[in-house]
C-alpha cells in the first residue's frame, strides 16, 4: 500500500482582532455602570431554585444577579420595621 502526500495550505495570518463590535451590537452590560465594586457571596443552593431564577432572569432580560439582588432587597425592605 503506498502513502498519497497531500500538502493543505496554511491559514492565512490575521492580524489582530479585527474590528470591535458597535455599541448597539454588544452586549447590554458594557455600557452600564458599575455603582459599586462587587464582592463575592458564595453559598449553595437547590439546582432547581437556580434553574428558576436563571430561566426568569432570561424571560425578563435580566441577569441571575439582577435578579437575586431585587428579590432581596424587596425581602428586606417587607421586613424593616
């Protein structure tokens, strides 16, 4: 049995990484503001109670942080007397 050499060509070189996104294009959290550095809160929860606060953060355009920090606020401010 002989060996059939095939030469493949290189990919041609890029240079860079091409030309950024427009604003309208990228995602919604490059233009909003951070008001505070973010530390992490690390806990563990029920996989199915962190299926149902991701699938409600995408039904409503929200991030699962968004999401959990309104909850909680709204939790505490019920309860301050």
């Amino acid at each position: 049995m002989t060996k059939i050499k095939t030469k493949i060509p290189l990919p041609k070189k890029t240079h860079g990484k091409g030309i950024p996104p427009k604003t309208e294009d990228a995602s919604k959290n490059l233009s909003k503001p951070l008001e505070e550095e973010l530390v992490a809160l690390n806990f563990r929860v029920p996989a199915e109670f962190r299926r149902r606060i991701k699938q409600y953060a995408l039904d409503h355009n929200l991030t699962s942080l968004e999401v959990m920090m309104s909850s909680v606020e709204k939790y505490i401010n019920a309860n301050v007397k």
